[in-house]
C-alpha cells in the first residue's frame, strides 16, 4: 500500500519517509518541485541500500495521486491551509494524516493554535466531512527519523473524528516499531500537538543531559 507524504523533502517527511520505506511500505514523497522530490528520493534510496521498499519522488498532487489511501501532510504550518487547499481535490476518498504543530512563528517553544483549537481541526473543517483527517506523529523528533539505528524512542498518540481511520493510522504508524495509543476525537489534537514544544524546549534546555526527547505511555512504580 502506497503512502504519500506531502512536503515530504523536508527533515520530518524524509525521516518518516526512510522508516516507512524500511518497514516494507512504498511512499510517494512530495514536493512543489516534482524534481527536487525525485532528487531527495534518490538521495533516501540510497540511503536504504535496496532494504525495504522504494521512495518515488514527484510534485504534491501526483503524490496524492499514487497513494492509495494515507497521505502524509508534512509542510509548515505557516503553508498548512494553502497546501491543503492545493491537494484537496485529490483527497476524496482518501484519510489525511496530518504531523502538523502550529508553531509560535517567533518562538518553536510555543504554539500558536488557530481558531478551529488545532491544525487537526482546522484542516477537517477545510476538507470537509467527507475526507477524514488523523492527527498522529506530533511528538517524533525528525532526528530520530533520520537516525536509523535509534530506535523510536516514544509512542504515537493518534486522534481524529472517525473511528476506523483512526484504527487504521494506529496500524500504519506501528509499523514503525512504535506503539500508537487510540487518543479519542480530533479535539485531543488540541493537547498533542501542544506537547511538541514542550519537548523542543525540553530538548535545548541545559538541564536535561539528552536531547530528541519523546512521550511515552509508562507504568508508574508501585
Ligand atoms: N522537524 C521535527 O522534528 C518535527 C517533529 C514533529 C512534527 N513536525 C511537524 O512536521 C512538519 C514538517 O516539519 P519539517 O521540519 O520537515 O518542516 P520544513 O522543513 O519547514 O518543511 C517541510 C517541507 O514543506 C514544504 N514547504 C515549506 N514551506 C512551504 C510553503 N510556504 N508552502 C508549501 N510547502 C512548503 C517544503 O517542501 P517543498 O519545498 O519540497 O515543497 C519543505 O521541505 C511541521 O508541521 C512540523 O511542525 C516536525
């Protein structure tokens, strides 16, 4: 099953790119550039070495084009509602994943949520109820991604409106060696996407000795 990922050249897209490839599953990787995301994707391949499946890369709407059902969208969120609004048409039928954090455009260690209370949420209202939109992958550091031999060091909590999307972005994101976590509706985006900079913040702060950090769902110590 061929999964797309739209603005997949940069760092977080080419991260989940590789692991996605490496785990057996063919991505379309996007870009506004159909040449620079061929030359990206080659660069991907070769980092792969032939293990796994192939990255083609091509421009964001044959992308969505080739995926069969989940499509990745990997852009900032300054060009969220724009690029959505550019692959719209190519959705129906079709479940959007969006990793989008909105970002303070000052300050990576703030968000800045817009009206609809997350980008999850605002990017179903853009699409409609017809197309179902997952938020998932917030809280991965694209470091991790692209670090193949780390493993991925948090769980994936996985939120949105439709019940047997959601299921089915949990199973794809395991795929990564991951354990995602049923986060109920798209509203819970509102708190997930927020933790992203809490852990940018976290990661640059010189009272931690590591840096990438990630959530994970743990048992207390009794
Ligand atoms: N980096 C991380 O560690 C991390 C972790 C968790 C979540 N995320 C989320 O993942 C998303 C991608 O992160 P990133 O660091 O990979 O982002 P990025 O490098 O800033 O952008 C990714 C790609 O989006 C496209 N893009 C950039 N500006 C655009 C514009 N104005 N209009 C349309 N497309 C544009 C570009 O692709 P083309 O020029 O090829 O079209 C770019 O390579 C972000 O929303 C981020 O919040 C990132």
């Amino acid at each position: 099953m061929t999964i797309a990922i739209i603005g997949g050249t940069g760092p977080q897209g080419q991260g989940l790119a590789l692991r996605f490839a490496r785990a057996g599953i063919p991505v379309a990787l996007g870009s506004r550039d159909g040449v620079r995301g061929a030359e990206i994707a080659a660069e991907l391949n070769q980092r792969l070495a032939g293990a796994g499946a192939q990255i083609v890369g091509v421009n964001n709407d044959a992308a969505v084009a080739k995926a069969d059902e989940i499509v990745i969208l990997a852009v900032p969120f300054s060009a969220h509602n724009v690029t959505l609004e550019a692959i719209k048409a190519g959705l129906k039928g079709k479940i959007l994943v969006d990793i989008v954090v909105p970002l303070s455009a000052n300050d990576p260690k703030l968000v800045s949520m817009p009206p609809e209370g997350s980008a999850t949420e605002a990017a179903q209202a853009l699409l409609g109820p017809e197309i179902p939109v997952i938020g998932a992958l917030h809280n991965v550091s694209a470091t991790t991604l692209n670090t193949l031999d780390w493993d991925i060091n948090c769980d994936v909590l996985v939120c949105g409106d439709d019940l047997t999307a959601r299921m089915k972005v949990m199973e794809l994101c395991n795929k990564l060696g991951v354990t995602s976590y049923n986060a109920g509706p798209a509203q819970s985006a509102r708190c997930i996407e927020a933790i992203t900079p809490i852990l940018i913040r976290i990661n640059i702060s010189k009272a931690v000795p590591f840096s990438h950090a990630g959530i994970k769902i743990w048992a207390p110590s009794h």
